[in-house]
C-alpha cells in the first residue's frame, strides 16, 4: 500500500546541523577553519579564477586552428570490410551505397587494412597505392573517378 511506503535503510541522512553552538561539535566557526578567504560568507569565487593568476582560458591561442577551404571529406572504405561484406563483382559508389558499404553524398577512398581474395572492379574516387596493389593482386582493378 502507498501509506507504508519507506525509503530503504541509510538511503537517507539527517543533514548536519553546523554553527548551532558548541554542544554539537560544530560551532564557533562551523567547519569553515579559522579566518582566511574560504571562511567568510559569500566565499564563493567565479568558475574559472586562480587567484589573481591569469586564468587558463584566457591564457590559451585565441585562434582556433585552421580547415582548407577547399578540402575534400572522403567516405573510408577498407579492404577487410570489402572483404567480409561485399561479393565478388564490379561497383561504383552507387552500388556500395545499395550494399551499406557507404552512406551519404561524400566521394569514396579505398583504404589498404587487410586483406583480399575476391576479385573486384572498382570505380572510387580514390584509393591508396597498398590497397590498389592489393585489389590487382587478387586480379581485379580500381578505376579512379572524378566526382
């Protein structure tokens, strides 16, 4: 029933009742120590202050790095994915993207981790030299594509 219910054993404690006077081992100064900056009322500083020191954030490059303004962002495939999830066979982008291989709108890179043993036609937009080498070993090719 609702009116017995109780919170479990020691899941809730009476808060300590500071600066009530002398009797109940917490008063005079409250636990605050003896004078000083973190004994007074108000003591709280701004998030972020050191003392006086200039803060980190304000010591830190103002400038935030730099991006190419005309980098492109490639959608990474590896040779172990092709591998384990694609059947022998020629693909484009369309065709990886009907296999989950790819999503979005972003151009393909071949990417040379693992292995191969299938026989792919690829057309990327492009490929690293090892994992090329990979794919023509196994006798297929990468055709690179302008996107």
């Amino acid at each position: 029933m609702l009116h017995t219910l109780k919170p479990n054993p020691g899941s809730k404690k009476t808060s300590r009742r500071v600066a009530r006077g002398n009797g109940s081992g917490r008063g005079t100064t409250a636990g605050r120590g003896t004078k000083g900056q973190q004994s007074r009322v108000g003591k709280g500083r701004r998030l972020g202050f050191e003392g006086g020191q200039t803060p980190f954030l304000r010591r830190q490059p103002k400038l935030g790095g730099f991006k190419h303004p005309r980098r492109v962002e490639m959608e990474v495939v590896n040779l172990d994915l092709l591998e384990k999830k694609v059947p022998a066979g020629s693909y484009d982008r369309t065709g990886l993207a009907t296999l989950r291989i790819v999503s979005g709108k972003r151009p393909v890179k071949l990417l040379g981790r693992g292995t191969v043993t299938k026989k792919f036609e690829l057309k990327v937009q492009g490929a690293s030299k090892s994992a090329r080498m990979a794919i023509e070993k196994a006798g297929g090719s990468v055709v690179i594509a302008k996107s």
